[in-house]
C-alpha cells in the first residue's frame, strides 16, 4: 500500500490539517481499523484512478472499520472543526460517526485528475482560499477556542478554555452540541486519546500528561478505540492505519 500525508496552504492551516492520499497498488482486499482523531474527512473514493464518489464525514467517538479493494485509491481532505463553519458552512452534528455522500461535482472535484496528487493538492488550495477569502468574519472567540485545543491536546478542563477564551461554558457546549453533535468535554478525551498513540506506539503504556493515573487512561482509550493500550502497540498486521503511519517524534 501506499499512504502519504501533505500540508495544506499556510494561509488554510486554520481550517485544514493535511490531505491524504491511499493506495491499494495490492492484489488483495485491505483491511484496517480508523481510530477517532478529532477531525472530519472529505473523502474521495476511486477505482483505477477513476472517481467513484464522495463522501463527507462527521466527528468519529468510535473506531470503524474499512476495507480497500484491490486497485482502489482514496483521496482525502482531513479538516480541523473550524472548516464546518467558515469552508462547508454546515453543521457536522448529524453525520456523527456516519457520513453522507456528496454530488460528485463537489468543488468541481470530478473534472480533475488524480494521477497527480500534488496537482490536485494545489487545485484544491485555490479553491478553498477563494471561499475563505474573507477571514476577517472569522469569530475569534471560535478560533481561539480551537487554537487552544490543538495545542494542549484536550488537556484542559472545559472551565479552563472558557476562561482563556472568555467564552461561557454554556455556550461553548451549546456551540458544540449543535456544530458538531458532541459536548466540549467528549471532543477533549478524542483529542487526548489520539494525542496518546504516539506513545502508545513506543510502548509506554502509562500516560505521559492529561491523565489522572494509568486506569484512567485505559478506560478513555476502550471507550473511544474499543482496546486496551496492548493490542493497539501489538497493531498485528497494520489494523490500525493511523499507528502504522504515525512518524517517530
């Protein structure tokens, strides 16, 4: 298989994460477990390089599980939750862990090549700019909340964030609730959760930060990823996409 990541546009890191890029150059079906990260994937879906359709997702809480066919490709877009509101100006709360299938002429997605990933890439960072181009209507309290999220990994408490971004609680939960169809508190555990695997992945199984003690941890972890600490390090054949891509820090 081949699985590659690329950073958006500068100007776009706000609203994007990376775009991504699968392919099953194999001869069999392969099959793999997606573990909630605290983003949401526009996702394009071919065959032999050919679009077959499009699909959008909502916050995933759960792992699900996918299958790639032989000679398929999957091109994504993985968005930071400020996208919802300023890129596809749409709620995200009924697509929680599902999604929807779009037109396929979606930002004229269909008329491109995907031969070439990094021209697609490029493509794409024009159009998303010129629907960003006004950043000023950006509501700040909104990006501050989500800056501050990122960078701690969720490891704040919810009266921590209000008070940094002199937002209430209460409407920082309806925000969310209506947004994104879970409450600030859930979006933190994924957040430390996904934050976890690097470690994870080295096999240290006591939390580094965020965690109140080793049983804590474990029971965020079964809750959000349906295994233990073990049979995430163990990861028998790939199953998990996101440990098996994960770069060393």
């Amino acid at each position: 298989m081949i699985y590659k990541e690329f950073p958006p546009d500068q100007l776009l890191a706000k609203f994007i994460k990376s775009y991504w890029w699968f392919d099953n150059c194999t001869a069999e079906k392969l099959d793999f477990t997606i573990l909630p990260d605290g983003y949401f994937d526009l996702i394009v879906s071919l065959d032999n390089y050919e679009q077959q359709e499009i699909s959008l997702t909502g916050l995933w809480t759960k792992s699900v599980d996918v299958s790639i066919e032989p000679n398929r490709q999957v091109f994504g877009v993985r968005f930071k939750l400020l996208a919802a509101d300023y890129i596809l100006r749409q709620k995200i709360s009924a697509l929680l862990d599902s999604e929807q299938l779009m037109n396929n002429m979606f930002w004229q997605l269909d008329q491109l090549s995907f031969h070439n990933v990094e021209t697609i890439i490029e493509k794409l960072n024009k159009t998303i700019l010129s629907a960003t181009s006004n950043q000023k209507d950006i509501d700040i309290r909104r990006e501050n909340l989500f800056n501050l999220l990122y960078q701690t990994n969720g490891g704040l408490s919810v009266e921590e964030y209000s008070q940094h971004v002199f937002w209430s609680r209460r409407q920082i939960n309806r925000y969310f609730q209506d947004r994104f169809g879970i409450p600030l508190k859930s979006y933190c555990k994924i957040l430390k959760c996904f934050a976890s695997f690097s470690s994870v992945k080295k096999g240290h199984f006591f939390p580094e930060q965020n965690y109140f003690d080793q049983s804590h941890f474990i029971k965020d972890l079964k809750e959000f990823t349906g295994n233990n600490p073990t049979k995430l390090f163990e990861n028998k054949n790939d199953r998990f996409l996101q440990l098996a891509t994960m770069k060393e820090r």
